[in-house]
C-alpha cells in the first residue's frame, strides 16, 4: 500500500479509530492490532512475502530467547550468527544472487572460461533491507547485552512489522522502538495534530516536489545524449530533490502516523542540503542508516581508532557497503566510494567534525563562508546523485561527458519555471525549520500564528493542486 | 470569540485554495496538468498530395485509411511509436497509410473526412477508431469541424431561493469548486464510482439509447460508411477504442457495448471489434497515458496495431487465395 494513494488514505482513519476506540483498553490487544494492520498494508503489495516477514520474526524472537539463557559464550556467538547470516542470507538471495551471478560470469569469461549459469527472476520483496536491518538491530544489542530479550512475541512482531516504517524506514533501532511497545499508550492531542502536520509535510515534499520533479528527471536522464549541458545539469539538480522529497518525505509521513498511534520514531532526515561539508551532509541524511552502519560495522570494524590506513580502509567500506545496500548495481558502489573519496580528505585533517551545530544558528541567512560551504557540499553532492540515477556506469560516464561539452553554456532547452519556483518556496519553507524535526514544524511564537496557518493551507492545497497525476512509488521500496 | 476564529480560518482555507487555483489556471505553474496531452499533428505529405489531386493510385499497394480521434492520432506518443507507424512496419510489405485522425474529431467529422478522402485515396481498408464520445455533435452540422466540447456544468442564470442560490452562485464563482469536484469525479471514475449525474454518466447510459438522435445519426452515417465500402470492394474496420484509464472497470461500459452489438448485428458490412476484449484483464496502469484521462500509451497503440495488421494479412492471404482459386479453375475450363 502505497502511502499517496486512495487506499492508505481509507486504511488509516480505520486503524485510527480502532486502535484509539475499541483496542484503547487493552495494550496487548492495541499491539495485536498493529501487527494485523502491518500485514494487512504489507499483503496489500503482495501477500506471499508475509511469510518472510514472519519467519524473520520467529527466527529472531527464537534467538534473542536462547540468547538470554544462554551463558556460554561461544554458544551465544553461534547464535548471533545463525541470525545473521540467515537475515543477510534471504537479503542476498532477493536482492543480490543475480548481481553476483552476473559478475561472476563476466570475471570468468574474462580468464577464458565460460559458465552457463541462469539467472533467476527473483521479484525484490519490498522494504526487506529494511526490516533485516530492524530485526539484525535486535539481535545484535541483545547478544551485547544491551537490550532485555523480550518475552512478549505480539509486541516483538509489531516491532519487527510496525506499517508506518515497515517498507522504506526509518530503521528504528529495538532498544528505542520496542521498549514503546512495551508501556500503554494515551491520547495526546497535540502529538496527534504535530503528527498530521508532518504527514501532511511529507505528502508534499513526495507529490508536489518529488513527483513533479521526477518528471523531468527521467525525461532528461533517459535522453540524455539529446540535450546540451545546461540541461543535463538541471536534470541532475532535479533529481537531487526527487530523491530528497521522495525519500525524506516518506519518513516524514512514517514518522507523522507513527506519532498518530503514540510512538516516538528517530529523525531520518534533518535538512542535509544545508550542510557545509560532506560530513555534516552524512550526519543528516538517512540518519537511521548511517547510524546503523556506524554501530554496528563501523566501530566493530575499529571506527576512527588506530592506524590512518586501517582508518581509511574503514571508512572506504563503511561507504561501499552503504551504496552496495541500495541496489545490486555498481553505480550505487561507485557512489558509495565518491562519497567515500569526498569524505576522506576532510577526515583525514580531522575537520569531520567542525560543523555540529545547525548552520547560521540564530540568523535569518547565512553569511558567505557558509553559502559557499553549503554550496560546494551541494555541487558535490549532486554529482553524486548522477551514478545514483544512471541506469549503469557508461550511462553515468557519458551523462557526465555530456555535461563537460560546449553546450554548458547554452541555454536550457528544458526550463520549468514554476516547478523550479516551487523548489524555492521548498527550500525556504526547510530554511526557516532547519533547527527543528521537519519543515512545517509549527512555530514556536505566538506572534507568527497567523503566517504558521497561512503556510499550513498553501501546502495543503498544494497538494490537491500540484500532484502528478499518477501515483508513483517511492523510489526508497527498491532498495 | 471561538466561533468567529472558526470561521475567519474557515474563509481563509478557501480564499487560499481559490488563489492558488487561480494563479495556476493563470500561469500553469507546473506545465502539466494532468489531463492534459501533448497533442502534435503530424503534417503528411501524401495527405497534402490528395488534396491537390495530385495522388495516383499505385495497384500494387494495399491502402490503408485511419479514422478517428487523438485517441489513435497518438496524442502523447512520439510519432514513430504511433498506430499507423507501427501498423506500417507490422505489414512490411509496400502498404501506404493515410491517416487522417485528427484530435477533437467528432463521428460528424470523420464521416466527412471519410468522403472526401476515399474518393481520391481509393483505400482496400478503412479503419474507424470509434470513441464512445464521438457521438457528441451537433445535428444538423453546417460547416461544423469541431465537435461539441464537454463543458463543465452550465452556470445557473434562473432565480433560486434560499441557500440554494447562494451554493449556485458561489459554484458558478469559485474555481476551486470546480476544480475540486471535477477532480472527485475524475478520482471516483478511475475506482469505477460514477456520479449519476455527472457527464460520463450521461454518454455511456442515456446517449446511446435507441430514440438518441445522435445515436440514430451515428447509425446512419456508419451504414453509409460500409455502403460505400463495399461499393468499392473495401474492408470496413470499425474498432470502439476502450477508455485506458478504466480498463479495470469495463463494467461502466456493458450498456454502451450493448447497443454497439445490436447495431453491428444489424449490419453485416462491418468488421467489428470491441478494444476491450483486446486488454481483457489487464491493468490500466500499464497502458494509460495519465489516470485523469483515457488516452492510450505507446503500448497499447502496439497492441492495436498488432490486431489489426493481422487481420489485413489474414484478408490478403484469403483474397489472394481465391484469385489463386479463380485462376486455377479457369484453367479447368475447356474453353
């Protein structure tokens, strides 16, 4: 089920109602109904994959058990790595057997031998980078001792299959989501209002700028041997903000009914295009993953400790494992080690961690040094995003030939004025909340009520007016 | 104190959303509304040449003529991706297509384009894509080119009470509502919810009725059609285009299809074929331009031009057998 759609928009007030109405009295009935929803909206898609949810349920609910009861050691670490490579295992199959089938074909044909091998027609069961990363999360930090097994598999399996971030996150981590399982949720007003002004964000930022910027995207990145630089260039800057709508705004909209039902999920998103160095860029996007990456490969990997070789090493893993994990596609590795190449010359200086605080704290603008910082780390990132897009390596090469040609500095044959005016009022919207969790976030003064519901009933009826006119999925439930 | 904030926020929701509207209906900030498709005519060389008369028949060519609307014009399909394209490559052979679909036309129209080109073109095939909106013109049709245009609701001038008229006037003033209702219908039509008193309501239930004028026109034009065409030893295809967007609810058509079945019954001069049952089960999503509108994409002019080049061939190959037949028995002749 898609959240833009008519369907979700039928699903959720029903949810709503009885889950706050008729299951209120009973928390163990209240989390039985989330589990019921959660496969409800993910059978929606296609039923047959429930059961791999459900089986990395049982097999995690199994394990964190023996985990607990289980002193010795090394026992326990075989545990760990039942769970593990049974999670990544089915993670691989779905998504990678085809991409190292391929590669392997090639690299042998390469030293003479040909292997007739045939790929299979594997169908990606949406969100399953998502929720392994979920449930290994549970695993882990109880093997570390870091969180209590839970005994309760109602409200395990409503963690592991939580609807509103079950297909493309946040990827909650066990010891923040499933403790809230745990305790009886009330009816917060104001958290309910909070939570429908950020769903209302996010559906914005997916259909008005995402959708519509998708649009000409994919009209510029498919023809791109047809149009000059200029246009190239602008293709990939609306691209940049298709994927940030597209994704930011569906953890907007996770987190939004998340709040709905009660629960607290961690910022995923927090205004990336405003950060003055690669760094900063990565401490503010897709914050769940990284931060996954960071705890649970980055540091047992040794993190920032040791020798400058074994430092850069990890970083370079951390990077290519991050863009292997968004598709079975050397683009998305290519990326990854860009990124990696971005980031290391301002962590070997040990300047990664100059920018912590919000850029122009306090200031309605920011001052040159870092308009210039925030639009390097833009120019950057944008180049970036070009392998990101690109169907494969040569498409990406000669995309970016394409772009380095005369026709730079010719004017664009593509120009829509308006969407790029909407981009503007986007940015400006990010701009002004970038010290808070979203957007339309609302404002703390008194005095700005009236602008705060002014701004709340111009994104609404954006919404109604500016939509694409099909609904188009998340690009994030590829991954 | 509440109630008046309630109602100033409430007035400012709608003030809001009527200048958006606006602005957009004024600017068309995003270039793309989502009804709209792309319509490029494409200019033909061979049309221009039967025009001027200048045009000679080749024997050894099969001639094709096209009738109809954008919705086989091609409206939002790149030119070679379009029905006579792909018609023209599927038959290989040395084939010439006239296409002379136009967006906008009306049954009206095509009539009249069918009269004036087959006399110069002399086609063996005459394909009709027939849109079940087609019927909407205006009888008796002096100079018309255009059909009637589906308008929205007409504004109410006669006087009304009460709240009535204030909801009236408020509806013929607002943009919004109209675009706002206009959307709910589109929406609710593309689930398969038809307003009963909506326009599509309308043509697929009550304008084909037996004692529609327009539906007796319609009837009447089209027997000239396959007269003519069989005068002149042509084939008559007449294809009813399906609604792309609501393949999955041919249900809303069951009526209208009805009607075109008795008629066809009626006439055996006519090769008929129902585009529905070409993309029997199939989901819309994977042949519609755009959910708002039934424009058929690239694939289903494909699939169209499919069908149809394999019944020319199959007529080819049986005409081409009995003259083979002919021939044969001839030479049993004595003399």
């Amino acid at each position: 089920m898609l959240f833009n759609s008519i369907d979700f928009a039928i699903f959720l007030p029903i949810v709503f109602i009885l889950y706050w109405f008729v299951t209120n009295k009973n928390l163990k009935l209240q989390n039985l109904l989330i589990v019921i929803s959660s496969y409800i909206f993910y059978g929606w898609w296609d039923w047959r994959f429930l059961s791999l949810i459900l089986f990395s349920t049982i097999l995690d609910y199994s394990i964190g058990i023996s985990l607990s009861k289980q002193v010795n050691q090394n026992k326990r670490k075989m545990l760990l790595w039942i769970s593990i490579l049974m999670n990544l295992g089915f993670l691989g199959f779905f998504k990678y057997y085809n991409f190292f089938l391929a590669n392997f074909m090639t690299a042998f044909s390469f030293f003479g031998t040909e292997i007739n091998a045939n790929s299979l027609n594997i169908i990606l069961p949406v969100g399953i980078s998502f929720y392994t990363f979920q449930t290994l999360s549970y695993t882990i930090d109880v093997y570390k001792r870091q969180l209590e097994t839970t005994k309760d598999f109602i409200a395990f399996s409503a963690f592991v299959s939580f609807f509103p971030q079950l297909v493309a996150g946040p990827i909650e981590r066990a010891t923040n989501l499933l403790p809230q399982f745990y305790t009886k949720r009330y009816f917060d007003y104001s958290k309910t209002v909070d939570g429908m002004r950020q769903i209302l964000w996010g559906l914005f930022k997916k259909i008005v700028i995402a959708d519509n910027c998708a649009q000409y995207a994919n009209i510029i990145f498919n023809n791109s041997s047809e149009y000059s630089g200029s246009t190239l260039v602008l293709g990939a800057i609306f691209f940049t903000f298709q994927i940030y709508g597209d994704f930011s705004g569906y953890s907007d909209i996770a987190i939004g009914t998340s709040r709905l039902f009660g629960f607290n999920l961690k910022q995923n998103f927090a205004f990336p295009y405003f950060s003055r160095d690669i760094a900063e860029f990565w401490r503010r996007w897709h914050i769940s993953l990284s931060s996954w990456f960071r705890d649970y490969l980055y540091i047992p990997l040794g993190g920032s400790r040791g020798r400058t070789k074994n430092k850069i090493r990890n970083v370079f893993i951390i990077f290519l494992v991050s863009g292997f994990w968004h598709g079975a596609n050397w683009t998305f590795i290519i990326w990854g080690a860009l990124n990696a190449l971005y980031f290391l010359p301002i962590f070997i200086t040990n300047n990664n961690r100059n920018n912590l605080n919000i850029v122009a704290q306090g200031k309605y603008l920011p001052n040159l040094k870092e308009f210039l910082l925030m639009s390097l780390t833009f120019i950057l990132t944008v180049f970036a995003w070009i392998f990101f897009r690109a169907e494969n390596i040569g498409h990406a090469i000669s995309y970016i030939n394409n772009i380095f040609s005369p026709t730079l500095f010719e004017s664009s044959e593509i120009f829509p004025l308006g969407l790029l005016l909407l981009i503007l009022f986007f940015l400006s919207i990010e701009w002004m909340n970038r010290n808070k969790q979203y957007g339309l976030e609302k404002f703390n003064k008194q005095k700005f009520k009236f602008l705060d519901v002014l701004l709340l009933f111009t994104v609404f009826w954006s919404i109604v007016i500016w939509n694409s006119s099909k609904e188009v999925e998340f690009i994030y439930f590829q991954f | 104190m509440k109630a008046l904030n309630f109602f100033f926020y409430t007035c400012l929701f709608f003030l809001v959303g009527e200048l958006i509207i606006r602005i957009d209906l004024e600017y068309d900030i995003l270039n793309n509304s989502p009804y709209k498709i792309e319509v490029k005519i494409e200019e033909s060389e061979l049309r221009n040449k039967i025009e001027k008369g200048n045009f000679i028949p080749n024997p050894n060519q099969t001639r094709i003529l096209v009738i109809g609307d954008s919705y086989i014009n091609g409206g939002g399909i790149p030119i070679e991706k379009r029905f006579s394209k792909r018609l023209s490559n599927l038959l290989k052979e040395e084939t010439l297509i006239l296409d002379i679909s136009r967006p906008s036309n009306s049954t009206l129209d095509n009539y009249n384009s069918f009269l004036f080109y087959q006399e110069k073109f002399k086609p063996q095939f005459v394909f009709w894509a027939y849109n079940f909106n087609d019927i909407l013109y205006s009888i008796p049709p002096i100079n018309s080119s255009k059909k009637t245009e589906i308008v929205p609701p007409k504004r109410v001038s006669r006087k009304k009470i009460g709240l009535k008229k204030y909801v009236s006037q408020l509806y013929s003033f607002s943009e919004l509502t109209r675009y706002v209702s206009s959307k709910i219908q589109k929406q609710l039509k593309f689930q398969g919810i038809v307003v009963p008193i909506g326009e599509f309501y309308q043509l697929t239930q009550k304008t084909y009725l037996e004692t529609n004028k327009n539906w007796i026109d319609t009837k009447k034009k089209l027997n000239v059609v396959s007269q003519i065409c069989k005068t002149n030893q042509s084939k008559f295809i007449l294809y009813k285009m399906p609604e792309f967007n609501l393949l999955n609810h041919s249900n809303l058509f069951h009526s209208l299809d009805e009607k075109f079945v008795n008629y066809i019954n009626s006439n055996k001069n006519i090769t008929y074929y129902n585009g529905i049952n070409d993309f029997e089960n199939e989901n819309s999503d994977k042949f519609m331009l755009s959910k708002y509108d039934g424009h058929p994409n690239e694939l289903a002019h494909f699939r169209i031009a499919k069908k149809i080049a394999e019944y020319i061939m199959g007529e080819k190959a049986r005409t081409h057998n009995n003259i083979h037949k002919e021939q044969e028995s001839d030479l049993l002749l004595p003399y």
